[in-house]
C-alpha cells in the first residue's frame, strides 16, 4: 500500500520534519545573507573608490534600493510582524544575492 502525501505536508525523517529544522534554515539563509552583503559592500566601495565607470550610477542605484527596501519591508513588517527575522531574511536575501551577481558580471566587464 503505496503512502499519499499532501502537498506542503512533510515526510517523517525529512529535514523539515525534524524539530529545530526551521531554524537551521534561518541560520544557514542569514549567513548566506551576511557573505552576500559583505560582498556587494566591497565590490560597490571599490568601485567608487577607483572611480570605476559607472560607480556614479551604482551609488545612485545603491541608494534607491534602500529606500525602496526600507519602504517595501515596513509595510511587509506592518502588515505581518509575527516573524520579522525571517520576514527580513527572506525579503533582503535574493536582492542582496541578485546584486552580488550583477556586480560580480560588471567586475569581469560583462
């Protein structure tokens, strides 16, 4: 007899079935989040600091995001604030991820 699995629903043994899981997670999700930031940091100073073509827009552009960012998760926190450590991880995880690629193709002039 062949075992039916919902959608969503964990299978026992798995990762996500396993207490503790959700916060391996979020652990592993916020250092991937820290070394991606680290990155964009020291990739985005070099580049205004040498006067790299193009800096001049990547601090413009840098600024934006922030805002949009600060304006964007606030209104995400104000509308479900009962987890704001994962609700920021995951907000901020793929474009600090999405900027470090970009910037790792600018750095190889593509």
């Amino acid at each position: 007899m062949t075992k039916t699995v919902k959608p969503g629903a964990s299978t026992p043994g798995t990762a996500a079935s396993l207490p503790g899981a959700g916060l391996f997670t979020l652990t592993l999700d916020s250092c991937r989040l820290w070394a991606d930031s680290c990155a964009v940091i020291a990739m985005r100073t070099n580049a205004i600091l040498t006067q790299r073509p193009g800096s001049e827009r990547e601090a413009v552009r840098m600024v934006t995001e922030k805002w949009q960012a600060v304006i964007e998760l606030g209104t995400k926190l104000a509308l479900d604030p009962l987890d704001p450590v994962k609700t920021s991880v995951d907000f901020f995880g793929p474009r600090v991820s999405a900027n470090r690629k970009r910037l790792e193709r600018m750095g190889r002039g593509k």
